[in-house]
C-alpha cells in the first residue's frame, strides 16, 4: 500500500489546485463555473480523507525516520500541519454550507478565509509527505487496529 500517501497528497494538491481556480472564477464572475470547481476541490479533498483515514486504521502512519536532532522539529511542523488542517475542514464545511443554503453574503466573508487556510494545509500537508517519503525513509508504521489490539 505504498502509494496511498502518494494518491492521498494528490488529493490535496488537486484540491487546493482546484481552490485557487474556483477563487479566480468567482473574481472574475462566473459563479456557476467556480460551484461545480468547488464542489469537485471539496471531492477531492474528501477523497483525499477518506485514503488518508482508511490507511491509518488498517495500514497505520508512519512516524518520522529522519535524523534524531530534527525530528523536534518535525513534530512541532506536523502538529502546525495537523490543526491548519482540522481548522480547514471545519471551515470548509461552514463555507460549503452556506453555499448550499444561500448565505451567500456570509459565504464571501468566510469563503477566502477558508481558502487561505486551506492553501497553508495543502502546503504543509505536502511538505510533511516529502519528509516522511522523499526527503527521508519513513519510519515504523502501526496501524490503529493493531495498536488497539495490542497485536
């Protein structure tokens, strides 16, 4: 299953890919256009979970395997990484929200808000992938199951 962390961060790059043109559609007044790229950024971003959370219960995460004497460093960035990203989905979800229900004054003051935070968590979310799998070899991998279980 090695190329889940791989599929999974495609999804985030696609959806922030797909932010900033759903951004720019709307600037340029074609609302209709920036809906259907915002709700394809907002499927990608959950496609992007579901891998993600799918992987972690029956694959695992894979900890840090880069040198000691940074991995303070890695951890600090990956919890930055990990509360941009809650904060984003839950903004995202706010902002799709009242999309749908036509808040639509409310959903322009939110919606760059979201937006920047969600480019912060796809860039962070990127470069948290290239320490775990490029940069350096990723470390021991449990999968939730097993650490419940104890196996």
């Amino acid at each position: 299953m090695e190329i889940l962390p791989t599929l999974s961060t495609s999804f985030i790059l696609l959806s922030a890919i797909l932010v900033a043109i759903g951004w720019r559609l709307i600037v340029t007044n074609k609302p209709k256009a920036h809906k259907r790229v915002m709700i394809a950024a907002a499927i990608s971003a959950l496609l992007f979970f579901i891998i993600y959370m799918s992987r972690t219960v029956f694959a695992g995460n894979t900890s840090f395997g880069g040198p000691e004497n940074i991995k303070i460093y890695y951890t600090i960035f990956l919890i930055f990484h990990i509360f941009l990203a809650t904060t984003g989905a839950v903004f995202g979800i706010v902002t799709l929200y009242l999309a749908f229900k036509r808040k639509i004054s409310k959903h322009r003051k939110i919606g760059p808000i979201t937006a920047v935070i969600w480019f912060g968590s796809a860039i962070t979310g990127i470069a948290v992938y290239l320490l775990l799998y490029v940069f350096f070899h990723g470390g021991q991998t449990t999968s939730l199951i097993k650490a419940i279980l104890g196996t």
